[in-house]
C-alpha cells in the first residue's frame, strides 16, 4: 500500500482481498470463507448503483451441514439446492420432500426447467424457474369441477 496525499490510497488487489478476508472473519467469524477468498482468483466491482462492492470467488466451498436446531429454524420458504449433471449431460435439482409435499407435487409430474436472469439489488445472475405443469392441469381439473358443482345446486 502506498498513500501519495491524505485523500488517496493505492492498494493492490492482494492487499484488498485480506483486508477483506480480515473483516469476514471478525465481523462475520467465518474463517472459511476469509480462507476461500484469500486463496481463490476472484473478480470485484461495483454494483450498478454504486452502493455496494460485489465479489464474485472463484472455487467451491463446502455448504454448512444443518443441524436439527438449524432445521427448526429455517424459513419454510426458502430452500438451497444444488444443480446436478448426469453423465449424459443432463442438469437436475433434488427437492426436499417437505417442500415436494407443500406444493403438491407427485411423483412422475411434468416440470418444466426454464433458465431466467435474476435482477436482484445486489446485480444479476443466472437462476431457474421449475414449472409443474401437471399441478396446473390439476388444479384446473378441480377448479372445473368446483365450478359444475356449484352450477348443479
């Protein structure tokens, strides 16, 4: 680091990233992910707006296994899962049960895959949406049924 006045600061790329691997750790007590930070190539910038400093590493870290107080405490709408590929190439998620049953589904529905951009405030990132086409002809299904019913009283 060099200073050339007392309003200007030069810092290396190296020098930023343990500065801010240092703050993860003391600020947040997350040591692994100060390390990943430290020892993978990243890129940084700005958001768009200029209100925060985004980071994208490099690399792969290992999610926290959850705990049954960690169970007990997560949002029921919220869920994390992994993309996966088959070895003919073919991408595939594994749902939780628990959020399989909350929305419906059954085994041997059609889900439709379909890859979106995600504008979130921080920026924006490639996501999925899953559509259960099956659900929607059942639920549409029903609704008919409610509606004939309703009309022979």
């Amino acid at each position: 680091m060099r200073t050339t006045s007392l309003k200007t600061i030069y810092i290396t790329e190296k020098e930023l990233k343990q500065a801010l691997a240092n703050w993860i750790e003391l600020e947040h007590k997350d040591t692994e992910l100060a390390v990943h930070l430290e020892e993978n190539a990243c890129e940084m910038a700005w958001s768009q707006d200029g209100k925060e400093f985004i980071i994208g590493i490099d690399g792969e870290v290992m999610d926290k296994t959850m705990t049954k107080d960690d169970a007990s405490e997560q949002n029921n709408d919220h869920y994390v899962t992994k993309v996966q590929e088959l070895p003919s190439g073919e991408l595939f998620v594994e749902l939780p049960q628990k959020l399989i049953d909350q929305l419906g589904w059954e085994v041997g529905d059609d889900v439709e895959w379909d890859e979106v951009e995600v504008c979130e405030g921080w920026g924006e990132h490639m996501g999925i949406t899953l559509s259960n086409k099956s659900k929607l002809f059942r639920d549409a299904d029903e609704a008919r049924r409610k509606a004939i019913s309703v009309d022979m009283e």
